[in-house]
C-alpha cells in the first residue's frame, strides 16, 4: 500500500463491492444472516470468479487466472 489518500489503492475492491450492491442487495431485505450470505458466496462463486472477465487478469477470469498459473507452478 501507498501513503493516505492514494485513491488508486482500493479501486479493485471499491468496484467489486459497486458490481454486488448493483446486482446482488439493492433493495434487498434477507430474512436471515445466512440467507444473505448464501446469495453472496454463490454470487462470487458461481458468476464473479469464474466467468466475469477482469481487465488486471489480461482479460480473462480469475479462475480461469488462477488455473493457468498453478499449471505453470507445476511446470517449473
């Protein structure tokens, strides 16, 4: 991390917690604590990290990112 009020620091966060408020819990009320966690890690798991591409990653998804550098682990 850089020094205070680098606003650059959390643009990635910043713009992944924007994309679940916009898709996920806008005017969302959850009966339970559970409930709403549930609709997140299946957000994240089922749609964020497998097939939404990333422009950091080089374009391509971060399991698809991760996939390809632990291939590369075992080569080496």
């Amino acid at each position: 991390m850089s020094r205070a009020g680098n606003c650059h620091d959390n643009a990635v966060a910043e713009s992944f917690f924007a994309t679940i408020k916009k898709r996920i819990i806008k005017r969302k009320i959850y009966s339970t604590r559970e409930d709403a966690k549930a609709e997140i890690f299946n957000f994240i798991e089922m749609f964020y990290n497998p097939k939404k591409r990333h422009s950091h990653t080089g374009g391509v998804s971060p399991a698809k990112f991760e996939e390809a550098y632990y291939s590369e682990l075992k080569t080496v």
